[in-house]
C-alpha cells in the first residue's frame, strides 16, 4: 500500500476538493495508511479559507431526503 507524504495528502485534498458543494473526508490517524491527521490543521484551513463550513456528519444527513 502506497503511503504519501503530508505535502501529497494536502495537494490530493485541494485538487479533489474543486468545485464541490459537500464534502466527506476520511482521514487515517495511522501510520501504517498514511498519517493524514498530520494534515488535519491545514486541512481545515485550507477549507474554511475557501468558503466551506463544517457540520456534524449526522446533522447533515437528517437535512437531506433519502
């Protein structure tokens, strides 16, 4: 398994991130995947910065017709 560094995580999350309304990101806190917790604050900084907002996953849910 392919393990990437937090500078590749963080790029994967921008490009991936484009043109989105929601989101859902899974983040590992191992290091035996990838430890992308390492990346976690930039993440949301990187996030909030371009205008997304975060919300429980579960309030989220509850506001959508399945």
């Amino acid at each position: 398994m392919k393990k990437y560094t937090s500078v590749q995580l963080l790029e994967n999350l921008k490009k991936s991130s484009k043109n989105k309304n929601t989101l859902v990101i899974l983040m590992h806190d191992t290091k035996d995947v990838s430890n992308s917790s390492a990346v976690l604050e930039e993440s949301i900084e990187y996030l909030k910065a371009e205008g997304y907002k975060f919300e429980n996953f579960y309030d989220l849910l509850k506001d959508r017709t399945i």
